[in-house]
C-alpha cells in the first residue's frame, strides 16, 4: 500500500499526522513588487523569479542574497527571454543550461502578443552566458490548449507541469514528462493521485521524488497539496492539504529546499493590510 507521505522523509508521519511546517515567514527582498513565481537555486542563494512590470507585465528576472538571513537583491532582468508577453515559472537545469519557462507568446511571428500559455525551453553553453532563442519542443507544440508551470526536477530527469490539453480528471491537471539527458521529452504521465475535477496547478517536486507539492483552487484562492511516495518506483498515494500554510488568500508553492524541509510559496496574503504576491518559506524544525 502506497504511504500517504513516505518514511523517514521530512514529511514523515507522526502520531498518525505529517510533520507539520512551522509559521510562515516572509522572505525579504521583493516587498514593493508581485511575484508570481519564484525557482530557488540548491543553495537557496540565488533564484530565477517572475516580476510584474508596470508596462510589459510580468518577465523574468534574477535575484540572489549573500547568505541564508539576507534579503534577496534583485538583479538583471533575463532580456533575451522576456517579450512583450507574459513569461512565468522559469525553472532550470542544475547546471543552469537549459531553461524551461512560461510564456504567452505567439507559437508563430507575427501571432497575437498573448496568443496562449505554453512551455517554452532555451539553452546555452555555460551557466553566464545568454541564452538562445526559446523554442517548444515537439511535444508541447502538439498541445491544443494551454500549459502551464512547469518545474524541472534537480536532476533534470523529468519536467512536472500543468496542461488543459492532455484530458484528466478535470479543468488543470498535474502531469510529468520523462527528459533525456539531452533535453528531449520521451513521454508525458498523469498523475493521477494528484489530480480532481478542480484546478491542480503550480507542482513542485522534492529532489527525491517521493513528494510532490501543488495548488489548488479553493474558491476564493489557491491552497497548498500534497502527495508522496515511498519510492519512485510507486505512485503517488492520497492528497492532502498543508494547512499550516494555507488560507483563505492565493497560496501556491514555487521552491522546495533540497531536504525538503523548507517550502517556498506565494501568498497574497496581507501584509501591512496591504495584498500583494510576496514569496513566503516555512520550514520543518
């Protein structure tokens, strides 16, 4: 029998109830901006995020910090990406050579500036260079309806995303696509324990695979799921809420520590009786 959370991992069963999060804590550096998506590197140093701009919307950018308890300084933004479209989720390989991202943008020259979502892919030869001109691979230009937040896995073997084009359980559904070491895409999965007759979207997987975080539609927001697994070798088991840091405002995670005892997630939560999406980490004592 599948465990609804596997053992020993940092989302481990206690007395019959997940280990919970503790409070939430807001992270520093984007307060006078929304950010709608936030990819954390392994060190949790750096990060590649989407930021509303006032005229072309939201494009992406990088950020990064000196240490742990510093606040993020946003730096340049990623200009051989960002379009007049929007572009979101930008989620890379752990040597920071390929790129999967969101973007609105035509499929073709000349489409309309926000045709519909998409997963787009770019890469380039080191880590501090430029990227190429973004491209959608084979099967994500097959798609006929949109996709969206993909995340790639640390170890690059899979690309998790949301899609209303490949049938499921209802509205946005939860799939994972296996990549090979040159980046190409052999197959799409469901999956299917993740997934409801509602919005499932935003999935960010731990580096072992064994637990998957997501959002869902909640009426008046998004709230944080998840679901795990003993092994890779074994689907996911049951979902469920992480109430600790869910509300009833916007919430969807966007970064996962490498222990997996830290969650990043948006929030539009107030602060300072003001709503903005700010990033937010709860961590695991």
């Amino acid at each position: 029998m599948t465990e609804l959370v596997p053992a020993g991992h940092s989302l481990e069963r206690r007395g019959g109830q997940p280990k919970p999060f503790d409070a939430p804590v807001l992270v520093a550096g984007f307060d006078d901006r929304d950010v709608f998506s936030f990819r954390p590197s392994a060190d949790e140093l750096s990060a590649t995020l989407s930021l509303q701009q006032e005229a072309s919307g939201p494009d992406l950018f990088v950020a990064s910090r000196a240490t742990a308890s510093d606040p993020f300084v946003i730096g340049a933004p990623v200009a051989e990406l960002n379009t007049p479209s929007a572009e979101y989720w930008p989620t890379t390989s752990a040597d920071g050579e390929m790129i999967f991202f969101e973007s609105a943008r035509p499929l073709d020259p000349g489409g309309p500036t926000n045709e519909r979502a998409r997963i787009w892919a770019a890469t380039r030869t080191s880590a501090g260079a430029a990227f190429g001109p973004p491209t959608v691979l084979g099967i994500f230009r097959e798609a006929t309806a949109p996709e969206t937040s993909p995340y790639l896995h640390a170890g690059g073997r899979s690309l998790y995303f949301a899609s209303l084009a490949r049938g499921g359980a209802g509205n946005l559904d939860l799939f994972v696509a296996d990549i090979t070491d040159f980046g190409v895409v052999t197959a799409v999965r469901n999956v299917t324990s993740a997934n409801s007759s509602g919005e499932e979207n935003m999935p960010v997987v731990s580096d072992d695979e064994r637990a998957l975080f997501f959002s869902r539609w909640a009426g008046t927001g998004r709230d944080v799921w998840v679901v795990g697994r003993s092994s890779t070798a074994e689907p996911f088991g049951v979902a469920q809420e992480v109430v600790e840091v869910s509300s009833i405002y916007d919430d969807f995670p966007t970064g996962i520590s490498a222990d997996a005892c830290r969650l990043y997630f948006i929030s539009n939560r107030p602060v300072g009786g003001i709503e903005r999406h700010r990033v937010w980490m709860a961590e695991k004592p």
